[in-house]
C-alpha cells in the first residue's frame, strides 16, 4: 500500500481479533500485537490498582503523555470523548498532554504536579522526534533536581528515571539508550501509521481513561468497521459513500474546503485529529505511480466546537450558505455536462471504479 516508503500499511491489523492471522514477510503478527495489548494491559492494571509508586514509595497520580502529530492528537481526541466511560473503584490517575517544542504545556504542568506521583509517556514512532524528547530531558530534569535529594537518603538517578517513564515507539533500542527500563516499554511496528497508531500502545492514554476493558471494546468497534469495508456491497458501504461523497464536493462541486463542527464539547479536539488523519492520508499531489494528478485529492479540512444559540456564527454560517448557493447556481449549466458524461451516482460496481480510487482506502 505504501509504495513511497515501499512498506505495507496494516494498522487495521492493530485491530484483529486474537484467533485471526495475518503474516508479514512470514510472521503471524497478530500475535505480536496482543502481546503488546497484553504488555499494556499489565501496566495500566499497576497504575489503577495504585501498585505503581513512584520513586520515594508513593503511587502515582498523573500521566503526561510527550508526543506530536499522531502521538498526541489520537489519543488526546479520544480520551475527551469517551470521558464518561472512566471505570469506576479504581486508584484515580489524571491523564495530561503535551506536545508543543516551546514548552509553555510542559512548564504549566510542572508547575502545578507533584514529581513524587508523576510518571511521564514518550510517545514516539522513531524515538528521534525532537519536540518529543526536548519535553522528555526537560522532565527529567524536573525529576531528578526534585528527587534525587529528597528525604535524608538520596535516591539514584537511575531509580527516578525507571520509576517515572514509560515509552512508547517502534525503536526499543533507542529507547533502551534514553534511559527507559525494558518492562516499561511499549512497542509497536514500522507498518502503523502515526495517525493511525492510537488503535495500539500509543493508546496507553486511552487505556489509563477508560480501562483496558473498554479499550479491547474500542478496538473491536474499529474491526467491525474494517469488515464491513470489506465484505458490504459498494452501495451499502459506508467508508466508499464518504469517499465518494468528498471526491464529488471537491471535484465536481469544487468545495475545497470541508468544516468540522461538532456541538458536543466532548469532541473538542475531533476536527484537530480529522485534519491529520485526511488530510494527510489523502492530500496527495502524485500519483502511486508517481505521476502529477490533474485532479483534487483532498478538500482542506478545519473546526472546532460549534457555538451553539450564536446570532453572529448563525448569521455567519447564512452569509457562507447563501454565497455557496449562488455559486452552485452560476455552475448550473455546468453541472448538466457534468452530468452528461459523468454516469448517475448510483454507486454500482460497475460505476465506481470510473473515480479515483486511490481514495479509498481503508484508512479513509
């Protein structure tokens, strides 16, 4: 699927039922996956049940993931959305995040945690992601000016640095040279992509919100989806009706810009992870074959909340409605060549292949 990178893209896999195979390049990587699912379930389980302490003996309280791009927003997304599924009697753990390289998130969180009951998440595919580990060596700092002198008996650097980070990425070796012990460590293969990666262990965060049960029911939400894409008749499949209604707004209807505005503030953060996850998917400017496409891939993608019983957004949303009216009003005649020689989306088989199809993926 990725031929740019010549590397296959598999975070459906992420979401395979324990008894299914897959192989790549003759590995059944579903095994490997659950492992990894198993791995975190054993971590998440410590810091719920309150076994996780820090290193002056005292359990933990706050995760701060440090991560970017699909290390953050994923994650970040999710846990705001399925808040109110936080399973209940168990140790409270609050769960943070911090992405930006300038350090004004991390500096507002040091300010406010006790490093006594603060652990920290690296969140990084490659493990050399500079904003990721420039957040990372400030928290370190932070630890170790506090704890290595605390009490009457001094407590070893490395002591804190094992107490008080996990991490999380595709390069266990790199990990291992930072410092992070091998039992807090987290994997996860070249064959995700980043925005794709919150359905495995970069969805610690979600884990630590929902509980690791909810967490197996996310996933096997996910894989639902993932056979429905591949097994529904293309007019009843939902993902080839959203990518086709997105090739004709932006091609036919020449609506270049699509807008997120979900009203429950749940999905605070939905349009931020929509626009990575599209827009970066799809907003190709070349071919598979590596060719200039002379047509639109992807429609700029921007939100936020909607303000709801807004005068001035209503009146706003008005005056953008009416002008894409008369837009489409002036394309009227247009609109009927179109329709001349572009077949009725009638979403056959026999019709669908007359569009792009490199955007439908199953990612989409």
């Amino acid at each position: 699927m990725n031929v740019s990178e010549n590397r296959p893209a598999l975070h459906t896999a992420l979401r395979l039922p324990a008894d299914a195979t897959l192989e790549v390049e003759g590995e059944d990587i579903v095994a490997a996956v659950h492992e990894s699912l198993a791995q975190m379930e054993r971590l998440v389980c410590r810091l719920h049940a309150g076994q996780w302490r820090g290193a002056t003996g005292k359990p933990i309280r706050h995760v701060v993931n440090l991560g970017v791009g699909g290390s953050d927003l994923g994650p970040l997304m999710v846990t705001h959305a399925l808040a109110d599924f936080r399973p209940k009697d168990i140790h409270p753990v609050e769960v943070h995040f911090a992405s930006t390289m300038d350090g004004s998130q991390l500096a507002d969180y040091l300010s406010r945690l006790n490093p006594e009951t603060t652990i920290f998440v690296l969140s990084s595919k490659s493990f050399t992601t500079i904003d990721t580990l420039s957040n990372a060596n400030t928290a370190r700092e932070w630890l170790l000016s506090r704890l290595t002198q605390h009490g009457a008996t001094p407590i070893s650097a490395e002591l804190v640095v094992r107490q008080h980070f996990i991490g999380v990425s595709a390069s266990p070796e790199k990990m291992t040279d930072w410092g992070i012990a091998e039992d807090h460590q987290l994997t996860f293969w070249e064959w995700v992509g980043g925005r794709y990666s919150l359905w495995g262990t970069i969805g610690l965060p979600i884990a630590l919100v929902v509980g690791m049960a909810n967490f197996r029911e996310f996933l096997a939400g996910a894989h639902s989806m993932d056979r429905h894409f591949a097994e529904a008749e293309m007019a009843e499949n939902l993902p080839v009706l959203l990518a086709l209604a997105g090739i004709w707004n932006v091609n036919f209807l020449d609506i270049r810009a699509h807008s997120i505005l979900p009203y429950d503030g749940r999905l605070e953060y939905f349009a931020a992870y929509l626009e990575q996850l599209e827009m970066e998917s799809n907003g190709k400017s070349v071919t598979r074959q590596g060719q200039p496409v002379n047509y639109s891939t992807c429609p700029v993608l921007w939100g936020s909340l909607a303000p709801m019983r807004s005068t001035r957004s209503t009146s706003c949303c008005t005056r953008a409605l009416s002008r894409w009216c008369a837009t489409l009003s002036r394309r009227s005649s247009a609109m009927t060549r179109w329709k001349t020689r572009i077949p009725a989306v009638t979403l056959k088989p026999s019709t669908v292949w007359h569009w792009p199809t490199a955007l439908l993926s199953p990612g989409y």
